[in-house]
C-alpha cells in the first residue's frame, strides 16, 4: 500500500507525522512511502533527506491525498483534507472523536476509515503507539525548560564565592505522564520538587525520582481520590478544600508550580487560584500543561505568557510538544509506523484493518461507512 504525510496546516504546527527514519521501517513492511513537498521542514527534516530514504515527494496536499492510500497526520484533518480524500482511503491522525462528532460523520459519508491516534488503548501491548503519552512525556520535560527560562534563578543550589544559592522550589500538580516527565526533568537540573497526585498510588514513584510527595491533612485519601481505570475522577468537595488549603501554604514557598492535573472528558479543574498567585513571590513562573481544556490555574490564558499583576509569569501554552518539533516527530512518527505494523501483520504491504484486534478497533472511529466510536472495553489489559 501506499502511505503518505500532509504538511500540517494548523498554525504554528511544526510536527510531522512521518520522518525519514519512520519512512524506512513503512518500507519494510511492503509499504510505498510519500511526502507533501514541505511537510518536514518544521521539524528538520528537508525533501531530500525524505527523498535520500527512498520516500516520493509530491507537489501539493492534492496530489499526496491522491497518491496514496493512507494518509498520516498530526492534528485532526480539516474538512477541506477529509473532502479531498476518496471512499476506502484510511486516515491515521489524532482525532478527538468526542469533540469532533461532525468531523466523523463527514468520515464516514465519504466512506473514509479514520485511525483516531488519541484513542488508541492505554493497553501494555499498545504503549509503543500510545502518541497522548509520548506527547504528554515532550511536553512535561518542555515545561520544565520553559520555566527555567522565564525563571531568573538556578534551579540548582550552589556554594559559590559569591554567595550560596538555595535550590529553586518546584512544584508539579497531577503525575501523570506529562508530570512525571516534569518532575524528573526538575529533579536532573538540581530543584527541590514537590508534587501531588489525587491518586495516591503515585506517592512512590514520584519518591523514587527523588521528589517530595505533598500529602494532605484529610483521612479519606485514597477513597476520594477514587480511580477509573486509572484515570483521576473528580474529587468530592471536602478533598478539594484540604487540597486548596495546602497549595494556599505552599504557594509562598514554591518558585516555579507546574499544573498538569486532568480529568478525562472534562474540563480542567481550577486547583490554582488568583490569591494563590497573589500569595506568591514575584518572579516565580506558573507552567500550565492543562491551559488547553480551560487550565489548572485560574489566570492561565491559553496560547498566552502573562505576568501577574505582583510579577508572577503564567504560561499557557498548548503546543509544547509542537516547540520540540523534531524530537516530537521522531516519536510520533514512531507510534504510527508501530501502528501499521499492527495493520500489515504479513509485512507484505498488505492492510488487514482486523476490526477484532481490541487496539485496531479501539482507534478506529469510522469504518465501512460507519461510526465505530465509542469503541467497546478492551477485553485485554
Ligand atoms: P491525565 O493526563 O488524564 O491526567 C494527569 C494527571 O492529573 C493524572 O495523574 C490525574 O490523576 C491527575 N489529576 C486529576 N485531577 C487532579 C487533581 N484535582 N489534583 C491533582 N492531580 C489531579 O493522565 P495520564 O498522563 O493520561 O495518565 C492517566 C493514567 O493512565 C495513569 O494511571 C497512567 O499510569 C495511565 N497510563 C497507562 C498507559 C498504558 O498502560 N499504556 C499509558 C499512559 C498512561
């Protein structure tokens, strides 16, 4: 079959859904490899580097869609891409199918087979295609090196002649993957880093990584930090207060807090508020990971650096992984070739689009003219 990557034409989308290195594993498994003319540059990779892996660059987005059998993307395709695409081609890209119901059906009228990236199972043998987490990792390690950035201070402490330096305070709310990767970047360049979790189960691996876990003065901990297979649900109102209350003790101390607390289907919960910026010092620095579903903190404006009205740096961006286009691209490039390995089983070129295989069916959203989102459980965990 023949596969083919669009250029992005989001704004200020520098990702690529397929590099030259992914382009040489697609050819081992029988697969023709394509480029929109462009496609790499935002993320460093020229059309002769695609050209030198034996990959065929096409002029326009048109002539790509009609080269090809699968297209590959980052972000959600428009509906002037999905328009140009034919009955049975098959899109692989991420989707948000519960935010983008409009989108499927203008998938399945044309009788398009869409691979929604985000939907793929959080299952053990998925993890290699699992691109929210190998997004969600980039942007955790980017928003520690955003905050350094705007931080006028070492994270490190040293003991210098000119004076002794304490080590930068950092705390990072919500250990999931995006936070994990921050607390283990803040903890390699010399911070003292605290964090917290509603699912206590976290405590010892972020204490592993050599953090503090913030525990709080409120017995039912593990109750009404209640998981749904493994995802945080939301906390009952009394968690919440004892949650706010120790962020309110914190707040003065900490010189740099890193929000990545999410809950799935919702948006963000505010756990950062105005008097908790206020309560800080100036010059301190907010990260944001949660800005694009509404934000963590309650002054994040999303896509936006500001400073607070007492010198407090608030930044919500939403493109962190997109700001390490190349590192970003390897990686996703990566989920999607893993992806068609699974969908080309006889490495023959061959597409087998198994509607049984639980991480097949669980990312595919619309096939044969039909919406297949919500996918049933995985039956394997
Ligand atoms: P996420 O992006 O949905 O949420 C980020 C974190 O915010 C979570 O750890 C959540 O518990 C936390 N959070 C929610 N509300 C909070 C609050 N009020 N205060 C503080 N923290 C709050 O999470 P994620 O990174 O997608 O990971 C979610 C789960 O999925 C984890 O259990 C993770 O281990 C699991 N996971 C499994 C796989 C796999 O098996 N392949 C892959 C990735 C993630």
């Amino acid at each position: 079959m023949k596969i083919g990557a669009l250029k992005e034409t989001q704004d200020g989308e520098a990702r690529v859904a397929v590099t030259p290195s992914s382009a040489a594993h697609l050819q081992k498994l029988g697969h023709e490899v394509y480029v929109q003319a462009g496609a790499g540059e935002g993320a460093g990779f020229s059309d002769d580097d695609y050209r030198n892996a034996g990959v065929t660059v096409e002029g326009s987005a048109a002539d790509l869609t009609k080269a090809v059998d699968v297209v590959a993307k980052v972000r959600p395709p428009s509906d002037a891409e999905l328009d140009g695409m034919d009955e049975g081609q098959t899109l692989i890209s991420f989707f948000y199918p519960g935010q983008n119901e409009a989108l499927m059906e203008r998938a399945r009228d044309k009788g398009v087979t869409a691979v929604a990236m985000d939907m793929v199972p959080r299952i053990s043998r998925a993890q290699k295609m699992d691109a929210l987490s190998s997004m969600a990792n980039i942007a955790g390690y980017r928003s520690v090196i955003e905050a350094a950035n705007n931080f006028g201070r070492f994270f490190t402490g040293q003991v210098t002649a000119a004076g002794k330096v304490p080590p930068a305070k950092v705390l990072v709310v919500g250990a999931g993957v995006a936070g994990l990767a921050s607390i283990g970047t803040a903890t390699s360049l010399g911070a003292q880093v605290y964090a917290f979790d509603v699912r206590p189960e976290v405590a010892e691996q972020i204490e592993s990584m050599g953090a503090e876990f913030v525990y709080l003065d409120f017995e039912e901990q593990t109750k009404d930090g209640a998981e749904t297979g493994g995802y945080a649900a939301p906390s009952s109102p009394e968690f919440r207060e004892a949650q706010l209350k120790k962020f309110r003790e914190l707040a003065p101390q900490m010189d740099v807090v890193i929000t990545t607390a999410l809950i799935p289907g919702r948006d963000a919960p505010v756990l950062w508020t105005k008097d908790m910026v206020e309560a800080m010092k100036p010059g301190s620095v907010i990260v944001d990971l949660a800005a694009e579903k509404g934000g963590n903190c309650e002054l994040t404006q999303a896509d936006k650096r500001i400073v607070s009205d007492n010198g407090v740096i608030i930044i919500g961006y939403t493109d962190f992984a997109s700001r390490m286009s190349a590192q970003a691209s390897e990686l996703y490039g990566n989920n999607i070739r893993h992806f068609m390995t699974d969908l080309t089983p006889k490495k023959d070129g061959v597409i087998d689009h198994n509607m049984d295989d639980d991480v097949i069916r669980g990312a595919t959203v619309t096939h044969d003219h039909e919406i297949t989102y919500p996918p049933p459980k995985p039956k394997i965990a």
